[in-house]
C-alpha cells in the first residue's frame, strides 16, 4: 500500500526494471491515473507510449499515412502510481471522414479515463520550429476540455541531439504566448537510437520523472470538437500570424536589450575616466 513517490532510488529500480515487486503490490494498491498522448499523425505518440510500457504493444511506423486509428489502452506501474496509457490517433488529415473518425477515437480515450495527465506531442525535429498544424489541433481539443496547466505535459519530440541551450528556453516563451496559456511545461526529447536498450530506458526515466511531477484532473467535454477541414487553412494562417508578431515583438525587445547594454557599458567607462 506504500506510496513510493518519495523515494527517488525506488523511482529509478522502477523505471529500469518495468514495475516493481510485483507479488507484493496488486494494481488496488495505487492510485490510478489515465496518460493521453495527443498529437497530429506522425508526432510520435505511440512510440512514447510503448518507451513508457517498456514494450511494443502499440503499432508505430514510418509512414506515408496515418497510423493509429483506433484507441487502445495499456496500464503499467511506476512512481506509485498506476498509469494507464492511451495510444490515440492524431486529429488533423487530409479528409473529412479520417477527421471525424479522430474526434471519436479521442473522446473515447477521455470517456474512459476523465481523471488524467494529458501530453500534447509536437514534433520538428528537422528546424526546431513549433508547426501551426500542431499548435491548431491543440486549440480544437483545449476549447472543449479545458485542460488545467498542471495536469499538462508538452512533448517536444524527436528534436536533434545537438540542439542549442537556449531552445528549451526560447521553445517555452513561444508556446506560453501562442497558447496564451502560463507556466506550461515541457519535455523536450532528442531522437533516440530506437535499437539501444539504455537509450530507451534513459527517455523512459525522463518521461516518467516529468509525468511524476503533473497533478491529474477531470476532463469531461464540454461542447463538440470543431475543426471542420474547409477551416484549418484559415486557423494555421491566424497562427502563422501570431507567430510573425512574435518574432516581431522578440527581435524588438533584443534590440532593446542590446541597446540598453551599450549605454551601461558606455555609462561605466564615462566612470572610468572621471576617477
Ligand atoms: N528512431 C526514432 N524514431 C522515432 C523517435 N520518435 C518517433 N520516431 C518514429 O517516428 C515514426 C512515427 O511515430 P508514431 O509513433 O507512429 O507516430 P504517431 O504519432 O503515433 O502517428 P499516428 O499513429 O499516425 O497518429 C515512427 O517510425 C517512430 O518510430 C525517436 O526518438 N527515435
Ligand atoms: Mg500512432
């Protein structure tokens, strides 16, 4: 019945061993807490979803088309917690039908589990950039569930090893802004040798040490998902836009940065003349 939350080298044993003392603990013993990966097709949701069950139960591929099409769920254990992953097909495609399919699927997946984390997955590995479509999907399931800052995880993915340190930074005041939301939190992965066990136990300990940190909550709809297809064009536009401003507003603020600089700098050698 213990809650091992507190215990860090626990979290760890667990983590690379799948769950742990399995004969001593039944599932009643923990807290049940639904993990909801969303995301456009091709982000990486079930491929997270089967690095956090240590196994590949979910089908995930590189691919031309979509993927997953059908919710399905698996549970697993770690952190005290017992999590119970949905692996859910992305919203956005290219028709109406495929739309209204993904609406469904995803609304199942909060029927079934309403108590739970939810991790929004984007991805750009190649230029860092955060895509509109991702941005736009995001909007259309946050407008009818209302998700709480603290029961969310952002998952930035499959971005390359050798990204700058700053990009965390600058990723996170992009999104706070354009989401026109605060203190969001992010997780952000590097690709991984998919072949490497100690790569893939490493990003599950990352993932499951961040989703340690998020608090769940009910999520229950509140209206219908609207995203017809004749309007995504237009919302991805308005995003583009909001994007512009932006960088507009940034680049501006540098400047002033840099100019600010320059005058203490000049103010200090003026100091320096005078004593
Ligand atoms: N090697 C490697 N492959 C990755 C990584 N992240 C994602 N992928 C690959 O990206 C491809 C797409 O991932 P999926 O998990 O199928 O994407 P999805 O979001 O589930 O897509 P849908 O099911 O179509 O909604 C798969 O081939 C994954 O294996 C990574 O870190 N390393
Ligand atoms: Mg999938």
């Amino acid at each position: 019945m213990g809650n091992h939350q507190s215990c860090p080298l626990l979290k760890i044993i667990e983590a690379y061993s799948g769950s742990i003392f399995p004969i001593w603990h039944s599932d009643q013993d923990y807290p049940t807490v639904g993990l909801i990966l969303l995301g456009n097709t091709g982000v990486g949701k079930s491929f997270l979803a089967n690095i956090l069950l240590g196994e590949n139960t979910f089908e995930h591929r590189f691919s031309t088309d979509s993927v997953t099409n059908t919710t399905e769920f698996k549970s697993f254990r770690a952190s005290g917690r017992r999590y119970v992953v949905f692996d859910v097909p992305g919203l956005i495609e290219c028709d109406e039908a495929a739309i209204e399919r993904n609406k469904i699927q995803i609304q199942q997946a909060f029927e079934q589990r309403p108590n739970c984390i939810v991790a929004p997955v984007f991805s750009n590995g190649i230029s860092g950039r955060l895509r509109n479509e991702d941005l736009v999907a995001f909007n259309a399931l946050n407008n009818v569930y209302h998700f709480r800052p603290e029961s969310l995880l952002f998952i930035i993915n499959d971005l390359p090893t050798n990204y700058s340190s700053c990009y965390e930074e600058e990723a996170a005041v992009r999104l706070n802004h354009l989401l026109e939301m605060k203190s969001l939190k992010i997780c952000f992965i590097s690709r991984i040798d998919i072949n490497s066990y100690w790569k893939r136990k490493q990003l599950r300990m990352k993932l499951l040490n961040d989703f340690d940190n998020r608090k769940p909550s009910t999520h229950r709809k509140t209206g219908e998902i609207v995203l017809p297809l004749n309007k995504i064009k237009q919302l991805e536009e308005e995003m583009r836009k909001k994007q512009d401003d932006f960088e507009a507003k940034r680049k501006e603020l540098e400047k002033q940065i840099r100019w600010q600089k320059k005058m203490e700098g000049m103010r200090e050698n003026d100091w320096c003349v005078i004593l």
